[in-house]
C-alpha cells in the first residue's frame, strides 16, 4: 500500500466493562518463519521467560518517576557492571551486564563503528539501539538482517540491548509491588550509563525496533523526551489499548502471567496508558518518527504459498474485522495500530513519515524497512 492519509479501524478497550480476549503477539515474535510448526518454538521460547524478583526504581522522566511512587516494593541494588565480554565478530562485542533492574543478567550486542578499537579517552561515536522483538534476542539483527555487513553503519555505534522474553520494554507493574523485570530501567539507565562511560557511546542516539521492539523503540522515545533524535517502528504493536488482547492472548498462550506487565487494562487502565504512545504523543515533538507496518496480506517478501499465522485460541475473536486475504492476523493488527498513533503522532504536531504496505508479519519487511529509513535514523 502506498504511503498517503492513515486509514484506521478503531476499537478500544472501555473505561468499565468487559474482560479483555486473547490475540498473539508474543507466538510470532521469536518465530523466524511462520511457515513451520509452532509446537517447537513455543517450547523454546517459553523455557526461555525470565521472571526474576527484584528491581530498581526508575530515574529521571517525571512520568516514569510517578509511576515507581506506585510500586512500593521497588527498591535500589547495587550498580549494574559488565561482567563478561566476547568478542563474536569482526565489529561484533557482546556484554554479559550484572543487572540489578532485571535481578540477574542482561545481554548487549555491539557493532562497534571503524576506529573503535583503537579510541582514545574521550572519543566517542553517535548510537543507534535496535530493539528485538519480543523473543528479546540480542542477536537478532546479526542473524536475521546481517546489519554487521551494511556499509552505512560502519560510522555508528550499534546497541542490540537484549530482553527478558516477552518484556515488553517496561518496567513491570507485578501487582503494585514494582521489582524485575524492569526492563526501561535496564536498557535506559543501567545499559545507556554504562556504555557512555566505557565504550564510547556518545549522546547523539536514535532508536528503531521491530514487532514489539516498535512499540520499544517509540515508547522509549516518548517516556524519554530529548534523548533520541529519531525513533521508528516497524509491524510495531503502537497501541496497546487498542487491541489489548494482543498482550493478553499471545501472552496466556505462551505462559507468561501478563496482569504482572501493566495490570488489568479496565482496573489498572492508568497503567497502561502511561505505557501507550498513543497517549503520549505529545512527549514526541521535536523526535522525527517513522512508522512502517504491513496489512496482513501477503507481499512481495512472502514466497508463494505461505501458510497463514497459526490459530491461536482467541484470536478468531478478530479475525471478522478484516478481509479473507488476510494471512497475518498479528500484521494486520499491529497495521491497525500503527495508523491510530500515526494519525495521533500527527494531529499533535509530531514530525511523523509513514510506510504502510502489503505484507505478513516476518523479519525480511523489518530488515527492508530498517534499510528504507537508515538515512533519517543516522542523519535526523
């Protein structure tokens, strides 16, 4: 689909009212191909969920601040510190940190720019994060879209912060009580200080993600004003009250307690909005955004016969808002989404472009829109 006015289909969750359905976000986001089996990877990806106990509280934006006043049993541990370094590649370093956020380890994947290795005291390097999908695999970009190879970012230093399984780029509600995985803290505080300090991260920084590392890479931005110059999304789940059976469903399917991230999207709506770009649009001005989504149909990517998302429990509850071409019901979804913030980015001033087009939920339309938008990510 051609880039033009934002199309959006809306449907919300009330203030009051029902519970919410299910819908998969979580089955697709570590799943490299949807054209498999699903038994095995869900298996995999479920024996790879952290859920450890302790947390520190947030520091700085004054949103994040009120939300650990309601997280009681947050509490500060020692400082984060790298532990393990291994060098993977030509350019790529990958950090073991010592995370008290996460209450136990964090992984980090550098793609370190030419000259790194012998830098002097003081030198330092604009930053571009890449925020994994939900599986939280550092090593996605290396492994799907081989950005060690691309030419472009041979001047930039390249941040691949992992995640615990299905985070959702946040600090976790866990009932008011606050505590690991505070994911925003880990990856803005413990991971940023650190890599400004000794690997010459500077503070020119913009930040992208895919699938739920859209939503990261936005909400991070919004939570965050001035720290990244740029933000982009890509298949990025935008709206989370819009659909919130995008968390709830893809979440109970892979046994991940989900109430634990924000809490019921009626009771804790508070929550969840302060963790919703759509309500934070404001907080994006002065950030150049881009939003890159497909439709669910298939596209020029999808190889000639590919299967359609495997049913989910749940997910049939909206399949009837959209056409029978639709293979990809989380692509369609997250298209959805992504033209509700894209028009709120708008209506609020945001400097905001937009990539709507043809196509399933899957790694080669993030690489190829990731590519697409490098120019405005390295040059804002």
């Amino acid at each position: 689909m051609p880039e033009g006015p934002v199309r959006v289909k809306t449907r919300e969750v009330p203030d009051v009212g029902r519970a919410p359905a299910r819908h998969p976000e979580g089955m697709t986001v570590r799943t490299r191909t949807r054209r498999g089996p699903i038994a095995p990877v869900v298996t995999l990806l479920t024996a790879l969920v952290l859920l450890p106990v302790a947390a520190a509280p947030v520091q700085g934006d004054p949103a994040t601040v009120s939300e650990s006043r309601e997280r009681p049993g947050a509490r500060s541990g020692p400082p984060a510190r790298v532990v393990d370094e291994e060098r993977t590649g030509p350019r790529q370093l990958d950090l073991t940190i010592r995370s008290p956020a996460l209450a136990g380890s964090g992984k980090v994947r550098l793609l370190t720019p030419d000259g790194w290795d012998t830098r002097r005291p003081g030198d330092r390097w604009p930053v571009l994060y890449l925020l994994p999908d939900g599986s939280g695999d550092y090593r996605t970009y290396t492994d799907d879209h081989h950005v060690e190879e691309w030419p472009e970012l041979r001047k930039t230093l390249v941040v691949v912060p992992g995640m615990p399984f299905y985070g959702f780029y946040t600090n976790w509600w866990n009932d008011g009580a606050g505590g690991a995985p505070a994911v925003e803290t880990f990856h803005l505080d413990e991971v940023r200080t650190l890599l400004e300090r000794d690997y010459g991260a500077g503070r020119r920084r913009a930040i992208a993600g895919q699938s739920q590392g859209g939503y990261g890479a936005l909400m991070y931005a919004a939570r965050r004003p001035g720290m990244f110059r740029a933000a982009a999304s890509f298949g990025g789940y935008l709206h989370p009250l819009q659909y919130p059976e995008a968390v709830s469903g893809g979440a109970e399917y892979l046994g991940v307690p989900w109430r634990r991230i924000w809490g019921d999207p009626v009771r804790q709506r508070h929550i969840w909005q302060r963790n919703d770009p759509y309500y934070l649009a404001e907080r994006l001005r002065g950030t150049r955004v881009h939003i890159a989504a497909g439709d669910g149909t298939p596209g020029a990517l999808d190889p000639p016969g590919t299967e359609p998302d495997p049913e989910i429990p749940g997910l049939e509850d909206l399949a009837p808002l959209y056409p029978d071409e639709v293979i990809s019901l989380t692509e369609a979804v997250m298209g959805d989404e992504s033209r509700t913030v894209a028009r709120r980015l708008q209506e609020s001033g945001v400097h905001v472009t937009t990539h709507f087009h043809r196509g399933t939920h899957s790694p080669p339309y993030w690489g190829r829109e990731l590519r697409r938008v490098l120019p405005m990510l390295l040059n804002p």
